[in-house]
C-alpha cells in the first residue's frame, strides 16, 4: 500500500509540473505580447521592451518558469499588473467562496448520485428510464444556462433565494445557505454520476457472490448496501474524480451569473484584462485542487478494491 501511495503522489506531481509549465508557456511565452497589454497597444517599442525587463520577461522561459514555480512554493504567487495587488491576497479572499460551492456540489453529488444509480440498477423498469434521461438532459444543457433558469424561476418570478451576491458563514449560516442554494443547484444538475453508479451496480447485482449471499438468507438491503453498493464503488470513486474537473470548470460560469466573488469571477476578469499572474494563481488552484480530489479517490477505491493496488 505504501509503494502504492508513493507511486500515486509521484505521477501527480508529474502531472502538476506538466500542467503548469504549460500553462506558463502559453501565457508568457510571448514576453512582448504581455507587455504591451500592460501598457496598450498605443505603446512603442521601446516602452514595451522596459516594461518586459520590468516584470522580468526578458529572461528565458525556463528561468521565468522556475522563478515561478520557486515562489509557488514559498507561498510568493507575484502581484498583479494592474492592481498591484499580492495574488496570494486575491486567493486567500477569493477561494473559501469557489470551495464552498464545490464542497456542496460534491457531497450533494455523491449522495444523489448513490441513490439514483442503485435504484436504476435495482428497479430495471420506467426508474430506470427516467433516471437515465434526467441524468443525460443535465449533462447536456451548460450549467450557465440552469443558472439563468433557476435565476428567473426562484428569484425573478418567485423570489424564493436572492439573485446575486454571497453571505459568509461566519455572517449569517442562513443567508449562506441560501446564497448558494442555486449555484450549488446549477452545478449539480450536470455533475450527477448516477449513470456510472447505475452500471457499476448492475455489474455486480450479476456476479456470483450476490447470489451466494441471497441463498444464505441476508436480506436484500444488506446485500446491496453493504456488498454490492461496496464492490460497485471502485469505479464510481473514479468517474466522480473526473466529475470534479466539470465542477470547475461550472464554477467560472455560475459565479459570473449570480456575481459571487470568487475564483471563477476573478479568472474571468483576469482574463479578459490579460492579467497574466492572476490566470496562473487560477490554474494552480485549480489543478492542485484537482490532483488532491483525485489522489484521494484513488486511495479510497485501493482501500476498497484490493485489485487495483497493483495498477
């Protein structure tokens, strides 16, 4: 288990610093490009190419890169080139509003997801059907489309929850839960694994041991919640890791729609001010977040699964 462990933190911290020297040779690899976005376009040669020794883009990539990736490390994420703000700072403000989302979206995933794959996998008939349909409408239609939806229905017409805006907990554990009600609701809606459940329970509703244990007389809810929900699970642990990436990228799009400040509002803004180092403090989050979620579904489905520690 511990060469298993170990091999698994290794691919991803390979998978980090790939992640990240891309993503960093995209964004600065054209030093000159990123200066005169500064600076705007009006602005000469000469002014472009000070302004690039200014935030050290002169340097060579692998340089910049490692620079970079140094200060990752020592908590250092740079400023930003237009408010001169710390990176750090803007995470550290930002990031409790994207993960209180995300944290919601996935226990709400998990035990949505749970209850309607076993009860399409058990109950082979029109549950079946409509699990299936509702669980492939809500992969189909973009979580940004629910959000405005939701927006008219239950707070435009019906004003159930507010429109806009985030309550900290530490404020008020009402106003927060019904601040994030219908984020968190426009997230989940195409986040459901209750398809991947569905067929890894019917896979093991038809092997021997369900059988074995039917004749010895445990009763039906034991054997599915206990047995079959168990050996099931392997693979639904490894397909809600993937969910996580879709919840991501859901965030950037619904905190725009109900204006909440968090990461997916800074990227987008970030972005389309071509604020280089605030994109990076994004990606970071995001991929390390990732990599955690996911290294910790694998170590759950090894617990699990005996058989896949020798992958």
């Amino acid at each position: 288990m511990l060469l298993y462990i170990v091999k698994h933190l290794a691919r991803a911290v390979g998978v980090f610093l790939t992640v990240t020297f891309i993503t960093f040779a995209i964004m600065y690899g054209n030093g000159a490009g990123v200066a005169r976005a500064t600076l705007g376009l009006s602005a000469s040669a000469e002014d472009v190419q000070r302004r690039m020794v200014e935030l050290g883009l002169d340097r060579p990539l692998l340089v910049q890169y490692f620079d970079w990736l140094g200060g990752v490390f020592t908590g250092d994420l740079g400023r930003s080139y237009y408010t001169g703000q710390s990176v750090a700072t803007a995470l550290a403000v930002r990031l409790p509003v994207t993960m209180s989302l995300v944290i919601a979206t996935i226990v709400l995933t998990i035990i949505i997801s749970v209850v309607l794959g076993v009860a399409a996998a058990y109950y082979r008939g029109w549950v079946d059907r409509t699990v299936q349909v509702v669980a492939g409408i809500g992969a189909a239609i973009p979580s940004f489309i629910v959000a405005v939806i939701l927006v008219l229905v239950f707070a435009v017409n019906n004003p159930i929850f507010p429109a806009t805006g985030y309550v900290k907990p530490t404020d008020s554990v009402s106003g927060w839960l019904a601040s994030i009600t219908l984020p968190v609701i426009s997230i989940l809606i195409g986040t459901l694994g209750a398809s991947q459940i569905r067929g890894s329970v019917i896979d093991a509703l038809s092997r021997d041991f369900v059988r074995t244990l039917r004749a010895r007389g445990i009763s039906e809810r034991a054997v599915v919640f206990r047995h079959v929900l168990r050996s099931a699970s392997g693979p639904g642990i490894i397909a809600f890791g993937l969910l996580v990436v879709a919840m991501f990228g859901g965030t950037i799009f619904v905190e725009q729609v109900f204006a909440l400040p968090g990461m997916g509002q800074l990227l987008n803004q970030s972005a389309q001010a071509g604020d280089v180092p605030m994109v990076m403090c994004y990606m970071i989050v995001t991929t390390i977040v990732v990599l955690i979620i996911n290294l910790i579904a694998d170590l759950s489905n090894a617990l699990l699964n005996p058989k896949a520690r020798t992958q």
